[in-house]
C-alpha cells in the first residue's frame, strides 16, 4: 500500500498544554553555590527549576508544610471536631460534664502550641 492510500492518523498523544514554556535560561554556579542552592530547594520541597521560578518571579520562595507541620495540622483539625462533640456533649449530658471533655482537650491544644512555638 502507498502512503497516501492509508488513512490519516489522528492526533494522539498528550494535550497540548494552555501555557506553554519555551524560554531558557542558563546560571552557571561554583560547585559550593550549586550545592547551597539545591540544599535550599530541597527544604522549601521544590524541584530546582520551581525554586529558581519563584525566586525569579515573586523574589521569594513561600515554603511548603513539613511532615511534622501537616501531622500537627491534622492533629487540629481533629481537636475542632472534638470541641463540635464537646457542644454537642454539653447540650445532651449537660455541662459538668463537657467541661471534663473541654479540660482534656485544652491540655492537648496547649501541648499543640507548646510544640509548634518551640519548633520556630
């Protein structure tokens, strides 16, 4: 079979993206500087090219959550759910009783905090 005889192939592959790179640019460090800069990257929790984005477009780099942090985070979002349960608590058991709740709680949110303010 010739090539024109076959039918055309259909566009496949990936999307054509909306914003499309094509700009290089180039920076040549010593090995030191390279190292203090893959070094800095690495603890904001980007890749070396987004770092570099950042720091070029916005003049900073907003750092990401460590695991510590999103762990703490999640820990909150816990004790908000629990001081839901606390009113809840309250309105069915009355209120000596959800202040036993509330005291327990408070302990572990001033442990939160203790944790958070010394790790800064």
């Amino acid at each position: 079979m010739e090539r024109s005889e076959q039918r055309p192939k259909g566009k496949g592959g990936r999307p054509a993206k909306a914003v499309r790179r094509e700009k290089q640019f180039s920076v040549r460090f010593t090995a030191a500087e390279y190292y203090t800069v893959k070094e800095k990257a690495r603890e904001s929790g980007f890749s070396l090219t987004v770092f570099f984005r950042q720091i070029a477009l916005n003049g900073q780099v907003k750092i990401r959550l460590t695991v510590d942090e999103k762990h703490l985070l999640k820990q909150l979002i816990g004790m908000a759910s629990n001081i839901n349960q606390l009113a809840k608590a309250a309105h069915q058991h009355g209120l000596a009783a959800a202040l036993l709740y509330f005291e327990q709680y408070r302990m572990q949110f001033d442990e939160l905090i203790n944790r958070l303010t010394n790790d800064k």
